[in-house]
C-alpha cells in the first residue's frame, strides 16, 4: 500500500515506518505527518472535512467516516467587537459541528484511521465533547467504543454520549489527579495494546493522525477570509491539541502559498486550572498541576498532554497566553448569547473575555482582525446554561394578560 504522508518525530527527526503507532518508537517523541506535496488539491466530491483529503492521512477513500463535519460559518461580530473598539473581530463557530463542537474533525479522521488500520474498537478519555464525537462517528462505522469519563464530567456531555451507544466509565479523581490521569492513560494504552484497539485520545502526542483533523479550521478561516490570514487568533486550551493543529494548518496553507503570512496564537485558559499560561509566564516547560479550581469543562486538563507544543507554537506565532477567571468567563457567554445570538458553551466563551481582556490592557490594539474560535455549543454544559438564565424572569401569565404588555 503506497501511503502519501509520513510519521516524522519532533525530536529525533526519523521517519517512522509503522504508522500505527502513537509515538516515536526511539525516543517517545511526538509524531508529526508530513505530506508529500504542499499543494492543495480540494477535493469538493468528497464530504465534510475530507475535501482537503491530501492533506490528511488517508489510503483510500471507500474508508472515510463522515457526518458532514466542518465548514462552519466564520461570522463577523455585530456588536461586542465594535462596542470595544475591535470592528474586525470574527468567531469561527465550531458549535454548528455534527455532535456541537470540533472534535467532529478529529472523530472524522480518528475512525477513518481505525478504518484503514483494520482495528476492531476505540479507547478514550474525554470530559465530554471529544467522547460524544468519538461514540456518533464509531456509531456511524459500526465500531465498538470504550469511554473512560472524568469524574466531574458534565451530565449533559455524559448523556449525549450515551445515546451514541458506547460503553461508558466514569474514572475516579480522573480530571484533577494528575496521578489519576497518568495512570488512566497508560492503562488504556495497554487494554488498546491487548484487544488491537485503537486509542483516540485528542492530543497530538497521543494521537498525531486524528488530530490532523483539527488543523482544517484554519484551512477554513483562510478561505472565509478571501486568502487573507487573520492578525490574532484566539484558541481555548485545555490539552492544546487544537492550538497547536491550527498553527500546524496556517503553516501548511502558507506553505502552499495560500496566504502571504501567519497569525499571532493565543491559549487562553481558565484561570485555577492553567499550567500552559504558568509555564508561559514564567518562561519554562509546562509542569503538572496538584489541582484544577475552574469548573469550566473541557479545557481543564491538569497535565496538558501537548502543553509543550503550545509553548513552542506561542513563541513561533509570536504570540501569548493568558487565563480568564470562570465568572469573567460565564458573563462572556452570557453576553455572546445576548449581543451576538452565539450560544457556545464556557469552555467556547473563554475567548471573547480574553480578546476584551486584551483590548483594555492594550496587548490589542483595535486595528487588528481577530478570530475567536468557540469550540463548542451551549446545549454541552447544562449546569452552566441553568446558571446563565436562573436570574432571568419566566412568569406565567393568563392569554387575556397579552394585551396589556407595553413594549420594554
Ligand atoms: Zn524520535
């Protein structure tokens, strides 16, 4: 079988020649795919993401897995942006995804490897919206799934994931104890080593083939934007994985001589569970967290498993880190639903705080364009869209009490 692409490791430079495996068989380093050309030949017949199929791992069509992810719309902001003295900020809202965030790109391309890899199951952890993916896109191949939740993991992200059908495990201090964690991983790795499954972790250490899904929203953002790249783009980041895809995507579209130059990356991360903004701050590698005081799911991963990437992608884009405390964050969801009709989750909304926070700190400075990418739908966490309506009046009124409403 001739493949187009190849597994070249970030630390020691060699190619590896079995592309099942999740990291350097040397020296454990993360594992980044090459393509064989930079050209950019789209592939419209094909669905969903995979019209960019070149530019993922694929071997043969006939295996593709797809609802139709991707291509979401990039909207120009009505209100927030130039209520703040940003006219050119944009949001890329990936909540119009299949499951209702981005991880349907990486589902796409994570079952469509077990595909092709021959592989009978998939293994994951997830706090949600990347086993939600995992269980439709499994559920659409017909493949079995085993999903290891964290223990705090939002029920409504838990539900959704149960009506795909997988099996479902919630794994106890998995979310906060980075021991846990550790020990949650490894352990998948050996039952996937076991049964000939494949292990979809969304990382790009962990997973550096699904992930390549990721990397097409910037392909995207590119297009929606005639050719021009953003100044600034704004990314939520918990594990980093989608950070550091998306700078990987602008990189390979320049290459490709799409666009004449890059953007500056932002992580912005929830504030009491933040090492990748730490480890910037203070100018050294990301180390693990003893706990996560943020209850803002899906970016708060205590050792985030591609924080180095991010680092070094921050320092490459010429770009920064910052956190965003969860009130701040859950006021910004609030006022994307209200000013802009955008109903993301918090784990989306973190954005929005960080480019404001950034406009009145003077890191922003209102002539750039911005993209802010809302990673995920606000129907994902119950608790926190209960928490941003409970003040709002619902009263119950007779059909005669219509008449004598005035206008507010
Ligand atoms: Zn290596």
């Amino acid at each position: 079988m001739v493949y187009m692409f190849q597994l070249v490791c970030l630390t020691c430079g060699q190619i590896c020649g079995d592309i099942s495996v999740a990291n350097c068989p040397h020296d454990g380093g993360v594992l980044d795919l090459r393509y064989d050309s930079d050209e950019f030949p789209l592939q419209p017949q094909l669905p969903g993401i995979w019209r960019y199929a070149s530019q993922l791992p694929l071997t043969d069509a006939k295996h593709i897995v797809s609802l139709g992810e991707g291509d979401t719309p990039l909207l120009k902001s009505a209100q927030l942006g130039s209520d703040i003295g940003l006219p050119r900020l944009y949001f890329k809202n990936e909540g119009l995804n299949p499951t209702g965030s981005y991880k349907d790109r990486i589902a796409s391309v994570g079952i469509t490897y077990l595909r092709q890899l021959g592989r009978g199951a998939w293994a994951a952890t997830s706090s949600g919206n990347a086993g939600a993916s995992l269980a439709a896109y499994g559920a659409r191949a017909a493949v079995d799934g085993y999903l290891f939740t964290l223990e705090r993991a939002p029920r409504a992200k838990i539900a959704q994931i149960l009506a795909y059908g997988p099996r479902v495990m919630s794994v106890k201090r998995l979310g906060y104890d980075p021991v846990a964690e550790q020990a949650t991983w490894a352990n998948i790795a050996a039952l996937c080593a076991a049964n000939e499954w494949l292990m979809l972790i969304t990382a790009r250490s962990n997973s550096p083939h699904a992930m390549e899904g990721a990397k097409t929203i910037a392909y995207e953002v590119s297009q929606q934007m005639q050719g021009e790249a953003p100044d600034v783009v704004y990314v939520p980041v918990g594990g980093g994985g989608l950070l550091s895809s998306i700078w990987k995507g602008f990189k390979e579209w320049r290459r490709a001589g799409k666009i004449a130059r890059l953007p500056r990356m932002v992580a912005v991360q929830p504030m009491g569970c933040d090492p990748i903004t730490q480890a910037w701050g203070a100018s050294r590698p990301v180390e693990p967290l003893e706990d996560c005081s943020s209850a803002v799911s899906g970016i708060i991963l205590t050792s985030p498993p591609d924080g180095d990437l991010v680092l070094g992608d921050l320092r490459e884009s010429e770009g920064w880190a910052l956190s965003i405390a969860d009130e701040v964050t859950y006021a910004a969801q609030a006022e994307l639903a209200s000013c802009e009709g955008l109903f993301v989750e918090p784990a989306a909304a973190v954005v929005w705080a960080a480019v404001k926070a950034d406009l009145l700190s003077g890191r922003l400075k209102g002539d750039e364009t911005v993209v802010g990418i809302l990673t995920g739908i606000g129907f994902k966490d119950g608790a926190a869209l209960q928490k941003m309506t409970d003040d709002k009046p619902l009263p119950m009124i007779e059909a005669g009490e219509i008449l004598h409403i005035s206008p507010s």
